[in-house]
C-alpha cells in the first residue's frame, strides 16, 4: 500500500477516496481512454462517478470530472453541488476547473500534476482567480506517484501498439 507524507489541507479520507477514483481511471484505460477517474463524495459517500471517455463517446467534455459531476447532480437532484468534494486523478484543466467552480464544489482533491493543460498552477490557476465568485479549497498530490504511474504506463503502451491495435 502506497503511503505519502500528509499534505496541508489533506484529509484523513483522502487516499481512501483516491483510490476510489484510481479503480475509474482503471476502468478509463481499459477502454482505451486516457486513464483518469473521478468520484464526488458528500458526507463521506459517493454519489457520483466518473472516467475520461472522450474517444468513445466522440465528445471532447467528456472528461472523468465532467461525468463524475454529472453523475453526482442527477443523483442529488441539483447542479449546484456546495456540500461536496471532487476527487480526480489528474489536475483539473481548465473546461474541468470551470465545470467545478460553476457547480460550486467545495474542495478539489486530485493527484498527479499536469504539465501540459493542469489548470491548478501547472499552466494557470484558476483557482485561484480572485474576481471569481466561487471558491474552491484545492488539495494536490495525493497519491501522486500511483495515479502518475497508471498514466506513463497507459502511454509507454500506447507507444509500443500499432495505432489499429485494441485493448
């Protein structure tokens, strides 16, 4: 079992739910899609979840928060969703950083970083946007190294098929 120094501003449950969100990215990846998960937990319950599924479903929003949240307001009844948190295994871009603070999400909990399109700091942060109504507390890098793993890995082997190649 992977253990990492406690963050400031982490949780307890926070691996916990990371790894909840690992077994969507897994699932991601064996269909073919870049292996990112998400789950939103309210009250230390899931009531959303969600993977990457852009290739499938021929849709670009389809991105692992993008579901997860979608999952979570048909479950709760409402779009806005201020009691909850979000935990993701890739930073959020920025369509996912939007979608997150337009929900109105409480606390953002993700693992790797994201060098090329991370909207948490890794690009921009618009997190931390000032002018922006709604505020998100952030949490980086839970379980950094397993959900970053899961991510080369996918790609090392996306590498060595030939593009006609399934799962």
């Amino acid at each position: 079992m992977e253990t990492e120094n406690p963050r400031p501003g982490a949780h307890l449950d926070d691996e916990f739910f990371m790894r909840e969100a690992l077994y969507q990215a897994q699932a991601a990846g064996c269909l073919g899609e870049v292996p990112v998960g998400a789950i939103v937990v309210r009250d230390k319950e899931i009531v959303g979840r969600g993977f990457n599924s852009p290739i499938g479903e021929h849709d670009p929003t389809a991105h692992a928060e993008i579901a997860a949240l979608r999952n979570a307001a048909m479950t709760l009844g409402n779009y806005r969703l201020p009691d909850c948190e979000l935990f993701v295994t890739l930073e959020p871009c920025a369509m996912c950083a939007g979608a997150i603070l337009h929900a109105r999400i409480a606390r953002v909990v993700y693992g790797a970083r994201d060098p090329k399109t991370g909207a948490h700091g890794s690009i921009l942060d618009l997190f931390a946007e000032y002018r922006l109504n709604h505020h998100t507390e952030i949490i980086g890098g839970v379980l950094a190294a397993s959900c970053g793993r899961l991510l080369s890995e996918f790609f090392a082997e996306r590498r060595k098929k030939p593009s006609n190649a399934s799962c």
